[in-house]
C-alpha cells in the first residue's frame, strides 16, 4: 500500500492549540433512529420479560431460542471451555487473572470511624454490591481479556453474584472467553447481546435477575441502552475510540514506539495514536518504522487508515511541553519512554494509565501487567478513573450522636433550619437539645 | 385539618411485598418536551456563549442583564454577604462548615505504589479535578447547607477553581447563600440558572471556565440538561425526592419520632417517610403525633400530602426484619432509633446514610454533624455513595516494568493478544522480550 500518510505537527507553530482541537474533534453520535430502536427494546423487555429477549435474540443473532434456558449457561458448561483451550492459552489467561487479582487487591477500600471527645461516632461503612452485570462483545471483538478487566475487580469487591451476557451470533461462542468467565469466577452467562441483554440485566426476567450494575464495552446499541438506563442501575463510562500518547525523548528504538503506536490503530479506524517528541530526526524514523510495519500487519487497512485519519507525530521544544500537551489531552494510555521516567509522573496531571520507561509497552497493560485496561477515552480522564473495584463498592454514612453531641450540634442544625425554613427540621433537632423548648 | 391519615402496612401479612413495591414507586419523568427546550438551550449556549446565556436568563428569570459581566459576582461580593448576615447564621454556618470540612478529610485518598521482586512498579496516582461547578437552586429552594455540602468536598480534594451558578431571579439572592459560598471556598459565582447554567459550565464561555465536573441540585431543566451533558462532563447523581426509613423499637419518644419523619415530609410531596417498628401501640402513638404536629408546622399542607401519599407506618415482627425491608428499600436516611444500634450496623447492606440511636436526629446530618447531605435516593444505594471527597479526585494507573519484568509479561501477552486476532499487540510486546524473535 503506497498511500501511508501520518500528520505532522509543530508544538511551536502559532496555529498547534488550533491543529490539536481539530486532530481531538471525536463525538459520540447521537442517532435518533438508534435510540428509539433501543427505548423499544427495552420497553418491550420490560414489560415482556424473557419472551422478548427471545424473540430479538432469534432476530438480531439469527438463532432459534425456544425456551430461555436455551440461552443459559451455568459454571459447568464455563469449565468445559476451560479444559478445551489450549493449555498455552489457559496458562496465559492464569497468569493474567492472578495479576489483575493482586493488583486490585491494593484498591480494596475499608470502612472507618473516629469518635469525638463528646462520645459521638462518625465514619463511613463500606460495602459491596450485591449483584452485577457485565456486558460481553460477541463476534469478531470477544475478547476475554475484557472479561478478566470487568469480572476481576467486582469479584475482588466481594460482589455476590456476577452475571455475565455475551451474544451468540449464529450460535457461536468464543471458547476463549467462557475460559477466561470460568477463571474470573463469573457466576452466570446469557448468550444474549444488544440492547435486550442490557434491559433483562437492568430490569430482571424470570431466568435474569436485575443487577445493581452494568460494565462492559458494546455496540452503538449496547452504549445507548446503557445511557438509557443509567440512573435505574448504575453504568461504567461509555467508552469512544482507543487512543494512545507516547512521549519519548528519541532513544528507545524507533520501531517499539512505531509497534506501540500500531497497536492502539489496529484496534479500530477510529483509534488516535499521538507521538510527542523533541527530536525531529526521530519523528521521522518513528514515521519509516510505521510504513515498514505496517505492511506487516493482517490488519494493516485498519490500523493504517487510522494513522493517517486520526495519527500525529509532533514535534514538541522538550519534555515539559510534551507533558503540558498531554494534560491537555488527558489521553487514555500515556506511555512516557524516556529515561528516568519517574521524575515527571508530578507533572503528569490527567491520564487514565501511564506507562514508564522504554520497557513498558502499552499492551502489556492491555493483558497481565495488573491494572485495568478499561481506562477513560476521549479526554474524560480529566474525570474519570480506570475500572476498579471502588466502583463495585459504595459507602453509607454513619453518624451516632452521643446524648452531649446532639445538643450541641442540635443548636447549630436548628438556627440553619430555621434559616431556610424548614422547621421540622428545626424542631427535630431541638427535641435532642436539652433545654429545648419543645 | 381533618384529612389526615397515613398508610399502614404489615410486613407479616401476604400481600406485603406487593404493597411495598406499589408504596416506593416512584420513577423521574422523562418529558419529551422539557428534552427538546433543553436540547435547543444547549445548543444555543454552545455557538452562541455568553450572548445565549444573557437572553435565556433575561427571559427565564425576568432579569434586564446587559453584559456578561452583571451576572458575575467575584470574591468581595460573597464576604460582603457574610458580613451582612446575622452573626448567629454566620457562626452556625462557620461551625458545620468546620465539621463537613473534618469529616471529609477522613475521605483523602493517596497514592500508593508497589514494587515486584524483580523491579517493576504498579500503583495509582491519585490527582484532584481542575475545575468544578455547583449548581445552587435559586428562589425558595436555595439552600446555604446545599452550599457548603457541594463545595466543601470539592475544596478538600484539592480542586484548584469552584464555580459556582445560582440563579437570581426578578434579581433576588440570598445572601445566607453568598455567604456559605464566602465560607466554603467558592472561587467565582455567576447569578444564573436552568439549562444555560449547566450548559455554560459544561462547554464553557467567554466568562465562565469550562468545568470537569458538574454537582448539585436543581429542578427538571437543569437534571435533564446534566443528563445531556453527562459524558462531556462528570455529573453527579440526578437526585428523586428525599426518603427518610425509621427503625424503631418503640422505646423513643413517639413525638421525636413522628418530627423526624415530618422533617423529610416537609421538604416537598413527594418526600417519603416511612417507619418500622414491632410495637403497633408505638405505632399508634406515632400516628397521634403525626396527627398532633403536623397542625403546627408552616409547611403543613406540603408535609401532609406527603405523608397522606407516600409515607407508612409498617408493623414487623422484630429488628432483624426491619433490617431485611430496608435492605430491600436501600433508603437514602436510615435512622436506626433502639438501644445498642451499633449492633445491626454490619447486617445493614444499603442506605445512604445511617443514623444511630434516639439522639441522632436526620437533621443534625442535613447541616452541622459532618457527613454529606448529597445522598443516594429512590434506592440508589444499592450502588451509589454519599457525595465525597472521592468525587473530586481519579486516577491514573501507574506501569513502569523492568526490563526483567517486560520479558517475563511480554510472553504473556502475546499469547493472549494473538489469542485475540491481535498482532500489533503481540509484537509491541514481543519486542521487549530477550529472545523475541521481532
């Protein structure tokens, strides 16, 4: 293919903020016709229950569901799949879990209390959901690392039950991914998709039970049920296009930071790959190491159509400039592959993963370094965390007045009521204040 | 008045699961057409700025502002509020903001690291958001305790600019209001509302800064407009009406009990306030005092629909199945009114917030006690957490493998990512593995 192109920018021109707008400009469609398929479906399935689900299983999947518990599978039918993978492949998925296990380990979060001098109690009391669905691709992009990522952390949370849908086009299913459910310890699975997967695991069917949460990445039609029930159960972020930053200093082998960059564009078209360098000789290296690779790759119309649509070498005056256009971006992988890396993770403000040193390819953190591959897109890592067990725990306040300190907070809760005149609210508080007049 | 009257339920009695799901139904109503007026606002506000946002607040609440400037209040004018107000209002508010600001520095979170035997490091950085705004309701409704709940958390996790809206309309503020901004750290206020409000701060205008986060109440323009922009921005929970579950075991003072419940029923009608309790003579003596002071409140007529409609006096059989209805309803207020309450605090699974023993009043966690009012409502709990420090911070993992460590992953991930049709992947990883043949 001779028609390889990438844009280049300079962090100096008068024109970059402007060039960068434009190279970020990604937004989520909207389609109307979408969302009123979706508001149908779940409608449907609510008031329906399994019967729906069935029908636009057989519809969309193309498959021939009699009875619901056609599309059930119980933990016997995941260890099968578990016994037929390769044993390499088992091994790697093992490996994998028991990492992604230790490492969210340290995000567990404890309930605490303290106690004031005149014997009241305050704290938090932290706890898991009790049950939790997560959304499973089908086809082409299954991919049972992602059930690893979503399943790992709430089973470290200490979830009760986790649910698991991923829809069987044609019947067909990805033994890999039944391995990977078996190993995370997912608890059921639904050979259901789309939006009818997402409704009967917010609303509950006979054969589903209702979950407090749903994770997991999906369609445009997975995405929009899942915005349209958000608030019902709780949801993770709608996640757009992968994207890649790397910063490097130009001393780590052109074709690693080419490869690390092809990896985020074979993902999809969309995708945005970004090096930020203060060396142009090595911009222009890193751009003949893409041309030679990208003819090596099978999906080379992928990744290269995103490189020249969406990818960018730019040309930055140092280090200091590369991490201030990366706070502006706030991207999702942020690989620093410069020496001595460390000294700059300070100034490093808004990232979902960063990845230090030359050694640390991006992919690793896709599959077994430990942390979480569902990391915030599109610049939501200005807000947003990695996935991780504090989203499958929440927390309830605790306030336990002693006799003392419901008099004196009663008296400053009573004057602030009565500020905003509410008095029962004032008379509430005035009842447990001793020389209460009530 | 004589229409007075509370529902009564029996959680013993056959039909009790039904009459409690028709007793909690309550779902937020998505309007078509207050969507499209926010839609349009939206848009407006996006191309247009400040000029759209002067015409909606001109229009929306009767104002004659010119310029972008009259809508902007700088620092000086909130302490000129707090020197205005009563010097009770002015402590009272100072002494809860002391608290909250205490109890929230319990709520940090830091950043933690480890490292493996053979040198690599994983961990999280844990940074504050930039920018935030809080929606502040204006009129009758405009709260100072909203105030200091909103921002406080905000300040404590290191967010380095608040913003603050609240609308003015016919130009009315209040100045309890300016004055908890004054105290609460609020960097900037702008006397404006509604959809233009949250759309100013979503996508940011001439004078107001683009915000990462936006919090607080407001009515159903402004829900539906942060429901629109969620994405775009974090936004905090679309809050249903408040809920107050007592559990008690018919040793309070049936006046204290019934005022609290009435502190909930005053806020609007469709507040919910309903106890347990196995005594039905207590029952009967809450129902007297129901009856009793609801005379005496100003707010009658809104506390005695609300109690009329959505409230319930529910007999059961001991504490224990107390526990298990709340459990079910996951109340946004749990007051837990019996001896030794702490007790049941580990059998109790979702609630917002939790109130233990006779002394505790709800109200005194409304202002002063420490904890947020910003909680979980319409059974939330079940996966959503007071509002908190933690909704002000994210993080950013971190990966910095040695080279030990990238050989030993890197064959890991390249089995699963050839596993997954990866390549780029695969070889990204392959590349930093001794032997890999790439």
């Amino acid at each position: 293919m001779s028609d390889f192109s990438i844009r280049r920018l300079d962090a100096g021109s008068p024109g970059f903020s402007d060039d960068l707008d434009r190279l970020l400009a990604w937004e989520s469609v909207a389609d109307q016709q979408v969302e009123s398929t979706v508001a149908d479906i779940l409608r449907q399935v609510r008031v329906r229950g399994d019967a729906a689900v069935i029908e636009f299983t057989n519809r969309f999947d193309r498959r021939d569901l009699k009875r619901a518990e056609e599309f059930c599978l119980d933990t016997s039918a995941l260890h099968a799949a578990l016994e037929r993978i390769p044993a390499s492949s088992r091994d790697a998925l093992q490996a994998a879990a028991s990492r992604v296990r230790e490492y969210h380990e340290h995000q567990l979060q404890s309930s605490w209390q303290y106690q004031e001098a005149d014997g009241t109690i305050l704290g938090q009391q932290i706890t898991p959901m009790e049950r939790v669905g997560i959304y499973v691709p089908g086809g082409k992009a299954s991919y049972p690392s992602s059930v690893l990522m979503n399943a790992i952390p709430a089973k470290v949370a200490g979830v009760d039950e986790i649910q698991m849908v991923v829809p069987a086009p044609d019947g067909q299913l990805n033994d890999l991914v039944l391995a990977a459910a078996a190993i995370a310890g997912v608890d059921r699975v639904f050979t259901i998709g789309g939006a009818q997967a997402v409704a009967a695991l917010a609303y509950g069917t006979d054969s589903i039970r209702r979950v407090d949460k749903i994770v997991g990445p999906g369609n445009i039609f997975v995405a929009s049920a899942k915005r349209a029930v958000f608030g019902q159960v709780a949801i993770d972020m709608i996640a757009g296009p992968s994207e890649i930053l790397v910063i490097c200093d130009g001393e780590t082998d052109p074709d690693w930071i080419a490869m690390d960059l092809l990896s985020q564009a074979e993902h999809d078209e969309q995708a945005q790959s970004i090096l930020l360098c203060p060396d142009a000789a090595f911009l222009d290296a890193v751009e003949r190491s893409l041309e030679k690779l990208l003819k090596t790759l099978p999906r080379e119309a992928i990744a290269s159509r995103s490189i020249a649509e969406r990818g960018a070498l730019v040309l930055v005056q140092d280090i200091q400039q590369a991490i201030d256009v990366s706070n502006r971006i706030a991207p999702e992988h942020l690989e620093v592959s410069v020496s001595e890396p460390e000294q700059y993770l300070p100034r490093i403000r808004h990232a979902g993963a960063i990845f230090l040193g030359r050694y640390t390819a991006e992919a690793l953190g896709d599959y077994c370094a430990g942390p979480n591959h569902v990391l915030p897109t599109s610049g939501t890592a200005r807000f947003s965390s990695p996935l991780g067990v504090y989203d499958f725990q929440k927390r309830s306040s605790i306030i336990y007045c002693s006799e003392q300190g419901a008099d004196k907070l009663g008296r400053v809760a009573s004057t602030l009521a009565r500020g905003e005149g509410l008095d029962a609210h004032a008379r509430s508080a005035e009842f447990r204040v001793s020389d209460g007049d009530d």
